[in-house]
C-alpha cells in the first residue's frame, strides 16, 4: 500500500528530534535526511517516488530481498504466541532453542572447533562485547588471567560500542571516547592493493601479512594474549580480500601459540560468500564465530556468537555462573524470524547459488572495470565488491582526500537510482543475494555510468594525473 509522505514535515521532525548513527547532525539538518517509504526485492523508494537499486542490502543484512511474507508471518505468528520473555531464570523459549539448534546443524565439525552452542544478543556489536567478555572468562578459567590482550586488524569493524569499537581499528572511531579501551591492540590489515610492495606477488604479501600478527604476539609476550578477532573479508573498511595464502598462515600462527581465534562473520555469514560460514570458503578453523544481520535478513535486531566446542566446554564444565547477557538474549519473535529465514535461505539454496551461480556472474562482470581509467583494482568474494578509484591508473596513486572523490561517486549513484557505498575512495556492493542476472546487468550498468559521471568531474576539476 502507498503512503503519501509530507516529506518536508518529517525532515523537520527528523533534524528535530531523531540523532542518527554516524552523522555530522548539523550537516543532516542543513540538507534533510532521505526518507525511504517502501520495498520490494532487490529495490527501495523515497518519499519523492525515486526507485533505488539498493546494491547493500540495507546495511549488508537483506540477503533474502525486501518483502519476504514468511518472515512477517513468522513474526506475527510469534507474537501472538509469546511476543517476549527473558532468558534468565533458568527459562528458555522454544525458537530460541530450534534456531540454536539449526545453527549448530550448519557449522561445520570440526574436532575441538565445532560449534555446538550459541550465546544471543541483538547485534555484532553486542556479539563481539560478548566475545571479550569469554574470551577473558575462558583464560581465568583455565588458570592463565593475564591472557587478557585481544589483538585486530587496523580498519577493522566491530561494532560501536566501547569493546566492539575498540576492537575497531578504525582511528575516526577511536579519536572520540578515549578508545581503544586497554588489552586491545592492532596490527596492519592484509590490504595488498595498498600496502603490497613493488614487486612483490599478492602470495608472498599474504605471508608477510600474516607475519604481523606472530610479531606483535611474540612483542607482547605469547603469554599474554588471549585471542585474535578478524573478519573474513573487511566489510566496512572497504571489501579488503586478503590473498589466498594469508589464512593458512594465520591458521598456523595461533595454533603454534595456542590463542583464540575469533571469525567476526556480522558481514559475511548467510551465504555471502557462498557458505552458510565464510571461515569454510578460506578454511580456518575459529573457536568463536559473531554473527548478526543476514540471520534475519535484517527484518528484526538479532546477533550472537558460535560457541566452539574448545571454549564451551570450560566455560560449561568449570565456569559456574558466567555474569553476563542481555534482556533480549534469545527473543522469540527475533529467533521465530531467524528460524524462518534460515529455512528460507536452505529452501531456496542460496548459499549454494552465490557460489555456483550469481557470484561467478558478478566476478565476470564486475571485474570488467579494471579497465575504466578511474579503477585501480575491482575485486569480487561471492556477493561482496569493492573498487578503488586512482588518479593514476598506470602507478595506482590516489585522489587527495580533500577531493573527496569517493563522495562525488556515491552522489551520483543515488542521483542515478543506485546505493552504492563509499568508503574513503572505495566503492562497494554486497546487493541481496536473491539478485538476478538481469538485475546484476542492470546494476553494473549503473555502477558504470556513475563512474562515467565521476570520470567527467575529475577531468573538469583537474584531479587526474
């Protein structure tokens, strides 16, 4: 059903009283934040009537596409049954425990490494708070409680809370809140494009990367660390794919020196990457797993983390009470919803379609723009991609920042019925995973006629080289 929207009127309202996430408020204010009213498939509208292809899924979470009516009915079906009650108390709830239980079923065994149990929450951020907090349980448990320091990657993302924004590494992020909070450190990302050297093969960088973290393990003292968090490609840092042999040796770096590995998959879990789990497309082997988002293909708030057998069996076996959780651990309309969107994604096989189908048509494609003379790398991982925009094709040099180019772009997408993301001077796409040939077309020839427009300004302003 359409609904006319005085967009003005909730322009107003919104400046007045709505402070959005990650925003300048004074500069919304100034232009009116963009109302969207409705969606349908891959597609949203405004309240102007504009059609956009929304090639991020939302917020990377819409995998199943917009207006899935067994996740509403799900919804209502749940909440005229038992719309809330909490987990505490020694309670529990029915889909809470059959989403736990299809989760465990669709993990990959392991040994040690399995994943048999699952802690709730109602997003990664909270998820990876939650993994600090058993992570560091798990060391005290064990008799070693100064295995407290959590190392990650630089332009990571982890959420925004204290912890998840610590464990960042994104210095925007860590500039406001005297972040990051202690124990919490960093290394350099396995970012090939921009720190390879000349010369140097994307195989021997991927080795050299992953040497970074055995580094600072063996400067912090290998005593001292309790785990390394990493996300299977960088999401919110650009789409950085890390070279084919940087996870093996990552593999072989943590379990030399017996810390954790926790695979932060807020992003790329759900069929993403073409598994129902992205660590088994690169073949590690994580103790802990964070998952949000794509669970419930983002219609309703709910996160978590895979619990592997290594450290559910302590924290079980001789944990006692573990003081942490959440009022809406385990919500039963949030499980009922994942439950019947995970059931969805089996039915229609997606996981098994980005792999086989639509993710090698979106490489044949998208890779096609490493030849525009503004693109100095396109890369594709199942149904994520990223682009850097360069000044000099010939030698990869960037913009100036100042030139904000990345935002030049991203306004001429959504002048042009495209949400594509900027990310400094990256361009980025995860689009639902329900996407068609035909709307891949569609897509790709609006990616490349932004960039056209793009191409023109810089001309116009003497950007290139």
């Amino acid at each position: 059903m359409n609904t006319v929207v005085d967009t003005k009127l909730i322009q107003q309202l919104d400046s007045e009283h709505f402070l959005h996430p990650f925003t300048d408020f004074k500069d919304l204010a100034t232009r009116g934040a963009r109302v969207i009213t409705k969606a349908e498939d891959i597609y949203i509208w405004d309240s102007d009537g504009a059609r956009l292809l929304d090639a991020m899924s939302g917020l990377w979470c819409v995998n199943v596409g917009y207006g899935r009516r067994e996740l509403a009915d799900a919804a209502h079906q749940q909440m005229m049954t038992l719309p809330f009650y909490n987990s505490f108390f020694q309670t529990t709830n029915v889909p809470a425990v059959e989403l736990a239980t299809k989760l465990a079923s669709l993990a990959p065994r392991a040994g040690e490494r399995s994943f048999e149990h699952v802690f709730y929450s109602s997003s990664g951020s909270e998820s990876n708070d939650s993994n600090v907090r058993m992570v560091r349980r798990y060391w005290d448990l064990l008799g070693q409680p100064q295995r407290k320091v959590i190392i990650s990657r630089n332009n990571a993302y982890h959420g925004s809370t204290m912890a998840g924004a610590s464990l960042g590494g994104m210095g925007g992020m860590h500039a406001q809140g005297d972040l990051p909070i202690p124990n919490i450190t960093h290394i350099e990302q396995p970012y090939y494009f921009g720190l390879g050297r000349r010369g140097e093969t994307a195989e021997e960088f991927g080795l050299r990367a992953a040497g970074w973290l055995e580094e600072k393990i063996l400067a912090l003292g290998p005593e001292k660390v309790a785990a390394f968090i990493a996300e299977p490609v960088q999401g919110a840092g650009g789409v950085i794919i890390a070279p084919e042999t940087y996870w093996p040796e990552i593999q072989r770096i943590v379990d030399r020196y017996g810390i954790l590995l926790i695979s932060d998959e807020v992003i790329c879990a759900f069929g993403r990457l073409g598994h129902w789990f992205a660590y088994e497309k690169f073949g590690y082997r994580p103790d802990l797993v964070t998952f949000a988002k794509a669970v419930t293909s983002g219609y309703i708030p709910l996160g978590g983390v895979m619990v592997g057998n290594r450290v559910a069996k302590v924290l079980i076996d001789q944990g006692g009470e573990f003081n942490h959780g959440y009022t809406y651990s385990g919500h039963p309309v949030a499980c009922a919803v994942g439950l019947a969107n995970v059931n969805l994604m089996e039915r229609e096989q997606l996981p098994q379609r980005v792999r086989t189908d639509i993710g090698p048509y979106l490489a044949s494609l998208f890779l096609k723009l490493n030849e525009h003379p503004l693109v100095g790398l396109a890369e594709t991982c199942g149904l994520v991609a990223g682009l850097a925009l360069v000044r000099n094709k010939h030698s990869g040099e960037g913009f100036d920042p100042a030139h904000g180019v990345g935002m030049v772009c991203r306004g001429h997408c959504f002048r042009n019925g495209l949400i594509m993301r900027a990310v400094g001077d990256r361009m980025i796409i995860a689009p639902p995973l329900t996407i068609t040939h035909a709307q891949v077309d569609e897509m790709m020839a609006l990616i490349t006629r932004c960039l056209d427009l793009t191409l023109e300004d810089a001309k116009r302003n003497g950007w290139l080289q």
